[in-house]
C-alpha cells in the first residue's frame, strides 16, 4: 500500500506558495499523481549516501572579471516592449499594497 | 526534380556547389512540401517562408561570387521552438509565451547562422520541455512520420518529426533527460546530447539548468558530428560552459574499434525488455565486436536510482526557472487585478497541466521540513551515480544501453499517467545526470517501427563516442 506523503491541504499550500491555481474537479486526481511520484522517488532513502561529500568540488572554472561584455546582447529596448504596462523602462505594476 | 528524403548535409553541399541546385530552388522546394505534408505532421508550429527564402538568396550569392561556403550553408534546418531566434516568437509550446518575441539569439543560432544554415521553421514540443510525447505542447499534436497513430516521442517531438519526414535536413533540439535522443529514436533517427557544457545554453529557454543541452537530431551520424563541430565551443554568456572544441576530420583517423573497450550496462537489461528489442540489441553488440571492439558486462549499481534522482532534482530547477514567468513581461495578455491575483490568474490560466504538477513538485521537494529528505538526498545520490560511472570509464571507453523501453507508443496512450511517461526515459536520463554525452543509433528487428541502441562516453569524449557510431552506422546498413 502506497503511503499518502501529501494531502488535498498540503497542495492546496504549495499552490499559494507557487501561485498556481487549478479546477477543483483536477485536484483529487493532483493528489493522487502527486503521491505516486513522490513515493517513486522516495525509494532514494534506502540508498546510503553517509560517505558522499557534495562540498568537493572537482573542476572549477575560471570565472571573468565583473565588467560589462563588450557585445550588446540583447536589444533591451525591444525586451521592455513585452512589459504589460511601462512608465518610462520602468516596469509598471499594480499596488501591492491596499490604500 | 530533388529527392528530399535522400538529403544530407554533404549532399545538399554537393547539390550547391556543382550548381545543380541553386539553394532558392532547394529551400521552395522544401517549403511547398511542408505546406502540405505538415497538415498532416504538425511538426512545425511557424515557419519562416519569406526569411528563409531570403538567405537563401545570400547564398546563392555567395556561390555565383565564387566564394568558398561552408558545408552547412544552405542547409535547411528546423529549430525546437525553445532556443531563441532574434526578432521571432518563442513560445516553448506555452500559453503563457504565446506573444513573446525573442530579442536575442541563442550562441548556437548565431553560430548556425554564421555557417550560413538557414531555418526553416520553429518545431513543436512538450511545454517547456516537459514531457516525452510531445502531447503536452499548448498549442498541437505532432505526429510520428513513421506511424501516424503514434507519438513522435519528445520532447523535441517536432524536430524529430520534421526530420524523419523529409520536412527538414536536420534540426536542433534541447535534452535535459532525454528530449532529443527519446524522440530520434521514435523516429529512427540520430539523436546527440552533447557533454554538459560543451554547447552554450545561452538562448535556450530554461528548464532544469543543471541538466539542459542542446544538440543535432539528424538522419546520419555524420550529419550529427558537422553541427556539434558548429555549435560546441566556451561562450562567455553561458558560465556553465567550458572550453571544448570538436573536429570533425579526428573522426576520419579512426577507422576500426580496435582499442575501445565497450561495456554494457547489465542493469539495463535486468528488467523485461521486449524480445524484440533484445534482439537488435544484441545484433548490434555482434556488429560492434566484428569492428575489433573489446565488449563485455558493466555493473553501475545505482544507475537504476537515476529516474528518481532526476524527478526531484528537475522539478526543484523548474520551479525556480520559472517563477519568472509572473505574468508583467513577456508580452502576457492583459489581465487586471492586484499584483497578487494577476500572478495566480495569469499563471493558473496558462501553464499546463504537466508544467503545473513540476512546479508543485519542485516547491515541494524544495520546502522546509522537507529539503534534506529530497532534494538534498537526491543530490547525493547524483554524485554516487556520477562517481559509479567515472569507475566504470577507468575500463571502458564507452557504455551501452538501449535508448528507450519501447518503440513509439501510442498517441494518448500515457498521457493520463504520469510516472508510465516518466519511465520512457528511464535509460537516457542517466547521461543527464552525470552530464555525459549519449547518443542515440537506430536499430531493427521484425518489427517495422525502429528502437535504438545508446552509447555513452566520459564527459567531452564526444570524438570516440562518435567514431565508434560512425563505424556502426556503416556496418550495420550494409
């Protein structure tokens, strides 16, 4: 029997946290997908992982000086013309706070 | 009259250079055959009729200049619609990029361009990325060339396809678990992920970072072999990226396997793989000893651990790669509301289902309380499995194992089912999470649809992992 690692409340947090929403009819089967991946994968707990060390790191790359690149990458002003709303290059969005 | 499934890169080389063809003509040609045969494929989910007719102008040109081109100028290429194009939409087969323009290219569509390649088009896929059918994509089905009533597999399903039915030479796709070796497969197609870090990911649309590549899906090794030498390379743009050239004509020096010692993952072949599937595969294995290789059993004991690792690692990257899809940038559709209900509704409204259920996994195997138990464990797990293959490659030169469990399923068959989609890339997604580079090789067996055998290497060992393909490609046709 598999074992229920989450509930119907424990997704409908992780949606908050994630701002997603979905239809009330798709959640029991979410929940049902949900807990058949996470018990497929909690089948790593039996692997024992006591002598790895992830602070090892092999090869490390060199990394380049904190200048700006020489080459315009990207047409910035063509990358703010998708903004929803725009004061100026600002990007302009509703308050997020109430009056 | 041109024969558009007989094209190869060296072909359509041969074709301009001899101006038998001029690369107008050549490029029409394709183009009026997409026009019908994609109604039926749905590989394509734009296609750059005028752009397309345009540089091929330049190059002939170029030709009638005299000048010395090079072998992929004029070559008609087809572009997951994942990896930027300047000035064109890319939507990643999602809702929630439907109007976005890229603003910028990707290093390989510079590099590609500067070669002269010219697009065709911009090919279907799951959305995002996610997916192993291609049926996740916003916006259509693709079909498998090969049997209509199948999935082209994916999730660079379109590039695949588009292949496979002669509605392009070759085409680029991205791999983060298998995305473009699953679908050449399916296809009876070559399918190459490169070493993590050998192509920039600059202007790829990002799924799981630490994993994504991309890579040539073409109908010859050889073909293969020609873009990765295009697209390889360090890019200041990609950290991740590092110093790796590949030449092409280090492939013509080798001419049997004299010295590579091969192992086949026994791990592989422990669960139940059809008969079918077993027996090309092990028809391949004699092929591949008559060119002199040396091949026996290799055990990586945790290799099977990999798909779990991968479904806790992945959706952990996604959740985070997209949480900049909030609904202000992007060309998002006008939505009203507080900063707070425009993200849900914006976000609720146009990622997918599959894009969902990831970045809920992710958020969750990310959260307090449960961060050591997954992610962290998986991580772990990543570095045994990663350390089990660099021992297994003191001995060998290369690994082998299928490519995938089946052939190409169904269309709607697993699309209900999650982790059954999931485990149809149960073999590539091991090269993924050591960062190796895998290719895939079409092989037969009564059955008239192909599967495939795939071969491993140790990170950017891509000239032996290539030579020895080549090598198996031309026995193996005979």
């Amino acid at each position: 029997m598999e074992k229920k690692l989450i509930n119907e409340k424990t997704v409908e947090h992780l949606l908050e946290l994630s701002r997603l929403k979905i239809d009330e009819k798709e959640k029991e089967k979410l929940v049902d997908d949900l807990n058949e991946i996470l018990n497929y994968v909690k089948e790593l707990e039996k692997i024992p992982t006591e002598n790895i060390n992830l602070d090892v790191i092999k090869k490390s790359k060199k990394l380049r000086s904190d200048k700006p690149g020489e080459e315009n990458l990207s047409d910035w002003e063509k990358l703010i013309e998708g903004f929803k709303e725009r004061k100026e290059a600002w990007l302009k969005i509703p308050p997020v706070f109430d009056r | 009259m041109i024969k558009l499934h007989e094209l190869t890169i060296r072909k359509v080389h041969e074709l301009l250079t001899k101006k038998e063809v001029s690369s107008f003509e050549l490029i029409k040609e394709f183009l009026e055959y997409i026009e019908e045969r994609d109604k039926e494929i749905g590989a394509y989910l734009r296609v750059f009729h005028d752009e397309a007719l345009k540089q091929a102008n330049e190059i002939d040109k170029k030709i009638a200049a005299g000048e010395e081109i090079d072998l992929l100028a004029g070559v008609p290429v087809a572009i997951k619609d994942n990896i930027l194009i300047k000035d064109t939409p890319s939507t990643a087969a999602s809702k929630i990029l439907k109007n976005y323009q890229a603003t910028y290219d990707a290093t390989v569509i510079k590099k590609l361009k500067k070669a002269g390649a010219i697009f065709l088009g911009k090919t279907n896929l799951d959305e995002f990325a996610m997916g192993s059918s291609t049926e996740n994509s916003a916006f259509q089905l693709t079909k498998n060339p090969l049997d209509e009533t199948r999935v082209p597999g994916g999730s660079s399903g379109g590039s695949a396809s588009a292949v496979a039915s002669h509605q392009a030479v070759c085409a680029l796709g991205s791999d983060t678990g298998g995305s473009i070796r699953q679908p050449a497969a399916f296809c009876g197609l070559v399918g190459l992920k490169p070493t993590y870090g050998a192509v920039s990911r600059f202007g790829l649309i990002a799924m799981a970072s630490s994993l994504d590549q991309i890579g040539p899906i073409t109908k010859t090794v050889e073909d293969a072999a020609l873009i990765l030498e295009r697209i390889a390379g360090e890019d200041p743009s990609d950290a991740t990226s590092l110093p790796f050239n590949f030449n092409f004509k280090e492939l013509e020096k080798i001419t049997d396997l004299k010295k590579i010692r091969i192992g086949v993952i026994k791990e592989c072949f422990e669960q139940n793989l059809e008969p079918d599937l077993k027996n090309a595969i092990d028809k391949s294995i004699k092929l591949l000893k008559s060119l002199g290789a040396e091949i026996d059993e290799v055990s990586i004991p945790h290799i099977a651990a990999s798909l779990a690792c991968y479904y806790i690692i992945m959706p952990a990257e996604v959740s985070a790669n997209l949480a900049r899809y909030d609904g202000l940038r992007y060309a998002s559709k006008e939505i009203s509301g507080s900063l707070k209900e425009l993200y849900f509704k914006n976000r609720g409204e146009n990622f997918g289902r599959e894009v969902r259920r990831r970045i809920l996994l992710g958020t969750f195997v990310l959260s307090s309380g449960y961060y050591d138990a997954y992610y962290l464990k998986a991580k772990k797990v990543q570095k045994l499995i990663s350390d089990e293959f660099e021992r297994a490659f003191q001995k060998y030169q290369l690994l082998l194992s299928p490519t995938a469990p089946t052939s190409a399923f169904k269309l709607g068959e697993k699309i209900n089912d999650p982790l059954a989609m999931y485990l149809s890339d149960i073999f590539t997604v091991p090269a993924n999470i050591a960062g190796l580079p895998a290719i895939s090789l079409p092989v037969y067996e009564n059955n008239k649809l192909p599967y495939a055998l795939q071969l491993m290497a140790p990170p950017f060992k891509e000239r032996d992992l290539l030579a020895a393909s080549l090598l198996f490609e031309k026995i193996s046709a005979k």
